[in-house]
C-alpha cells in the first residue's frame, strides 16, 4: 500500500469518526426536544384540569404552536403560554 492510498483511508476513517459524533449529538438534541414536548403535552392537560376543578376558565389548547413551545422552551414555555392566557383574560 503506498503513502497516498494510506493517507486517503485514515481521513475518510476520520471523516466517518466525525459524521457519527455529529449524528449523535443531533440524535441526542431531538431526543431531548420530544422529551419536553411530551412533557409539556402532560402538564397542559394535568394544569388545565387543576384549573377547571377550582372553577377558573383558562386553559391552554394541545396544538402545534403550544407543542413547539414547550419543546423549544420547556418549563419556561409552560409557563409563558399560561401567563399568555392569563393576561388575555384580565
């Protein structure tokens, strides 16, 4: 096997190294995004039935805006969609 040949099977071993961390991290990364989202699905059904069994009308519907929110967001984005409604019905 000659120098070249050599050096041209190490850097695509290299390459291939790099593609399978830079698949795994964006695996990883979209894992975790539908991880928050169905978390976020969960705590805007158990939130709004809290709500409605003390009698206050505010509720967050299950669409994709709200979805992609508490993906994005997590908590935090629980959160903001529900100070949204909030302040919409002062």
């Amino acid at each position: 096997m000659d120098k070249l040949m050599a050096m041209e099977i190490l850097t695509g071993m290299c390459g291939l190294v790099l593609l399978i961390v830079l698949f795994k991290r964006k695996f990883q990364g979209l894992l975790y995004f539908l991880l928050r989202m169905v978390a976020g699905a969960i705590s805007f059904l158990w939130i709004n039935s809290i709500l409605a069994g003390q009698g206050i009308a505010v509720s967050v519907g299950l669409n994709a805006i709200s979805l992609l929110t508490s993906g994005i967001l997590g908590i935090p984005g629980v959160a903001l969609l529900y100070a949204i409604v909030f302040t919409k019905n002062l």
